[in-house]
C-alpha cells in the first residue's frame, strides 16, 4: 500500500493482482465503485454545454 500526499489530503493507493486485469474498484472515502472492461468496445457520448 502507497500513499500519495498533496497540501491538504492523503490518498491510500491499494490494489491486488488478479487474473481478470482489467477490473477496477475506484474507493471514495467508504464509498467502492466497481468498474469492468467490456469486451467488446460500447460508444459513449458525453452532452457539451456547447450551445
């Protein structure tokens, strides 16, 4: 485990090896977000506020 320190906060950076490489949790204070690689690859749009 590492941590990272900026000015005002520390990260705790964790990670475990796994057989599936492209899973990812992302932990925001107790809060996890598990995120998986799709195989085949999904087209996303993000809306602009571009008027």
């Amino acid at each position: 485990m590492d941590n990272i320190h900026d000015d005002h906060r520390v990260f705790e950076v964790k990670y475990i090896a796994t057989e599936l490489a492209s899973d990812v949790v992302i932990s925001v204070e107790d809060v996890k977000f598990y995120l998986h690689k799709l195989e085949s690859m999904v087209s996303f749009s993000f809306p602009t506020n571009a008027q």
